[in-house]
C-alpha cells in the first residue's frame, strides 16, 4: 500500500472541448526495498465537457457549400423555448463560430416543424430566484446583442 505524500502540481488543459487534468504525486513504495524511497507519478485524468446543450447543436456544410454553419434549435416539448441551457448551448456556439475564420454564412434554423422559437422558457424562468431572472435576462440580452454585433461579417 502506498502512502501519499502530497500533491506536486496540477494543471489544466483545454483542447477544443475536452479538458484533461494533470496531476503529479509523490508517493512511498510498499514494502519493496529496491526501489527510490520517493516515487514521482504523474497521472492524467480525461474530462468531457459538453460543447453545447442537447438543444442546440453546430452543422458545417461541406464540399460547395464550405464556409456556411447552420446552428439548428431543437426543443420540441418546449417549441424551442430558450431556458438555461438552451442558451448556454446557444452562447458556446456563437463563441465557436465568431473565432472560426472559415465560417462565412450562419443559419439559425429550427428543427422543429411550425415553429422557430417562443421566446424565453416561462416554466423554467418561473422556478428561479429573482437574482437568477435577472442574470439570465442579462445573459439573453448579451447574447442577441453579440448576435448583432459581433456575428457581421
């Protein structure tokens, strides 16, 4: 069994939309004799971070029609009403897409029939705090704003 003797240093790393922790420890060997009374070991964990909700997803088209993005809303039981991670979802693509210089066409289209959005998720807003209401009304605000601002080309 081998007693941990304490950490030596962390970091991470971002890599698109994974994040991988690295951590090195320094540890004492079981009962063998032969080997350095310290051991270093450096261990990598891997962590998934989601790049957008499950409402809201990136499509590049390719071949002819390279350089357009299509962003597609997908919320049916909600008629793609925007809660909060419905724009999470939304801010993380537009992120993505306003450093990608090969992006020259965005589409925001919805995937549900009839319907392109009913505007914020009452249900869901119902259930916050008056402080929560107030950052996600603010987030919304930022990010139509970065829409029409930052998404010219």
């Amino acid at each position: 069994m081998q007693a941990l003797k304490g950490l030596a240093g962390r970091s991470l790393s971002l890599k698109k939309h994974t994040i991988y922790q690295t951590f090195s420890i320094l540890s004492a060997p079981a009962e063998n004799h032969h080997l350095p009374k310290w051991v270093y070991q450096t261990r990598r964990t891997l962590i998934l971070e989601p790049t957008s909700s499950q409402f809201v997803n990136l499509h590049r088209l390719s071949d002819s029609d390279s350089g357009i993005v299509e962003i597609n809303l997908n919320r049916p039981d909600r008629k793609n009403a925007i809660g909060k991670d419905f724009l999470r979802g939304l801010q993380q693509i537009l992120e993505d897409i306003s450093t990608d210089d090969s992006a020259k066409v965005v589409l925001i289209r919805s995937l549900v029939p009839k319907v392109f959005c009913a505007g914020a998720d009452l249900k869901e807003r119902k259930m916050m705090t008056q402080s929560e209401v107030n950052t996600f009304v603010e987030s919304l605000r930022s990010t139509f704003t970065f829409i029409e601002e930052k998404m010219q080309y």
